[in-house]
C-alpha cells in the first residue's frame, strides 16, 4: 500500500512552530529556503525581527584541520555551559544529485542531539567559498528560533574559504601543524579572513612553531579590525576547547567595545545581498533569455567563447539599459 504524501505545512503552521520551538518546524524551514520554496521569503519575512540575538561563528580551513571535531566539541562545551546551540555543516555537493555528499553526519548527530545541539547538513551547491547561498537563511531561522549560539562549519576547500568571513561575527581559522598550513595560510587569503586562529592537534610535533609562525604573519597584516589571536588546542583529545571558546568570547567583546561587530554585521548582510542577486541573475539570464541556445550557436559558427560571453552580456546590459545603445 502506498502511503499519501505528506502534507506541506503552511507559512502559519510553520511560525506557530517556532512559537512553540518544535525542532521537526525549524527543520522544515530549513528544507524550504534549501530547495528555493515558494513561501520561503514569507516565512523568512515574518521571522526577521526576531534574528539579531544569536552569536555566529564560523569554522574554516584546509582538509584534514579537524574542524568538524572542533566544532562537535565547541557547540557540546557550550550546551553543557547552558547556551543552546545550532551547528550548520556545509558539506560538498554531489555532483550528480546536488545533495551533501556528507550530509548524513551518522558520527556525530546523534550524539550531539543528546546534547541539546541541533545539527544540519547543507550541501554547497558548487560554491567555492564554503558556503551555500542558503547558508545565511538557515543561520536567521536557527536566530529566530532562539539559539544563542549558532557555529557554522565550511566544506574544507582551502585558499577559496573567504566567504566565511561575510557570513559571521568571528571567523576562527583552524590549521595544523606537519602540514604546510603555515606556508598555505600565507598564500591563501586565509589570513586576511581570520579573527582567530587555532592550530589544532597541539599534542603533534610543531604546533608551538606553527604557532609562532601564524603570529608572526599577522604581524605583518594590514587589514581593518582588532589583531587576531592564536591559541592551540586538541580537539580530539578534548584539550584547550575551553581556551578557544574564552578567545572567541574575548574577541567578541573586543569587536563590540571598538564597534567593529556593528561594522561587520553590515558588511555580512551587503555581501548576502550581492551574492543572492548575482545568484538570482545568473540562473534567471542563463535558463529564461535563451542564452544557452544562443552561446551553442555561436559556438557551432565558430566564435570564440570569451567573445561570445562578453556579446551576450552586451545584449543583457542593453536590455536593462545599463550600458549606451
């Protein structure tokens, strides 16, 4: 016997959810502003005045950092200290479905819900700055809901993790040492996007150096804001969790006091807003302008691709009346 289809809840239903902090509401929102629903901008509207209250900190990194350990063990220190907390992983997309390629998480969401930690998986979506589009969503709705301490956790791509950076009040940097992240650190901009770095795996050979290394580059740093700190921990081990979570409190005080949260807050939601609208225009030129037909002909009457993109968007900007006829 097949069963029906299960009913969609409505924007209502959905707020009367949140009222109540029913987790399987917060859940379906989620699954909403991921899959582009219809009511998603209603629900979202509705809640908006109620975000603003939680901390959100961001994790990022290279492959292999340790994060998602660090963040397992960050978000259980602050539930058994009594702030609830949500925990948003970005995992790689799959290629063929689009899904996290990560997003069952089995190791460690059980675990963590015993802790009072709600845990989501969202896939990338190809982004190669770590984040989804619908990253920033989730984070409002988890706001809204009324978790005072929200972490989210970047793919792990390396030197393209910037938009961390215009996602969260602190980004924290987590390298290691044995690696070569000291040498990738300086040659990525990881070091311009960290307000806090942690050399996880402090009981390896090297950390202390890495250590010094990564404080003496930021020495050298010319970027806006308070100067970094370094702090090492282990988190497998469970070593030195409370020294990171005190730096990122520390660093939160610090950013308040000069005015720099206020700075960074708008800066995260003017770069929310470029990044949906490019989003937006992108899939809205490409699928509704025949520009797909359009970019196949030229290409089958032999022009080069780099001057077909810029005729077609010629023909865009003159559309929108953007450039001179």
């Amino acid at each position: 016997m097949t069963l029906p289809p299960r009913a969609e809840p409505t924007v209502a239903e959905l707020l009367e959810g949140f009222a109540e902090r029913r987790v399987g509401a917060l859940a379906r929102a989620i699954s909403w502003v991921e899959d582009g629903e219809e009511f998603a901008g209603e629900l979202l509207d509705s809640l908006y005045e109620q975000t603003g209250n939680a901390w959100r900190t961001g994790l990022t990194g290279p492959p292999g950092a340790g994060k998602s350990t660090l963040s397992d063990v960050l978000v259980r220190y602050w539930a058994e200290k009594g702030s609830q907390a949500a925990l948003i992983a970005v995992d790689p997309s799959s290629p063929f479905t689009g899904g996290a390629l990560l997003g069952d998480r089995v190791r460690m969401d059980q675990a963590l819900a015993d802790a009072g930690v709600y845990v989501r998986s969202m896939a990338n979506r190809g982004s190669l700055g770590g984040m989804s589009l619908a990253t920033g969503a989730a984070a409002d709705l988890c706001d809204a809901f009324g978790f005072p301490e929200i972490i989210l956790e970047t793919v792990g791509v390396g030197q393209a993790e910037v938009d961390i950076m215009a996602a969260v009040d602190v980004a924290v940097v987590v390298l290691t040492p044995q690696s070569g992240d000291g040498i990738q650190a300086m040659k990525a901009g990881l070091m311009e996007v960290g307000d806090l770095f942690v050399v996880n795996k402090a009981d390896c050979a090297g950390a202390d150096r890495l250590k010094h290394e990564i404080e003496s580059i930021l020495d050298l740093r010319q970027t806006p804001g308070p100067m970094p700190e370094v702090v090492t921990c282990s988190a497998k081990l469970g070593d030195g969790i409370q020294d990171v979570a005190i730096a990122i409190e520390r660093r939160r005080k610090v950013m308040t006091e000069s005015g720099f949260l206020e700075t960074r807050r708008n800066t995260r939601a003017l770069a929310r807003i470029r990044r949906l609208l490019e989003g937006g225009l992108r899939a809205e030129i490409w699928s509704h302008a025949q520009m797909e037909g359009k970019a196949k002909a030229a290409l089958a009457d032999g022009a080069r691709p780099d001057a077909i993109a810029a005729q077609l968007l010629n023909e865009v900007l003159k559309k929108v009346n953007v450039c001179d006829e």
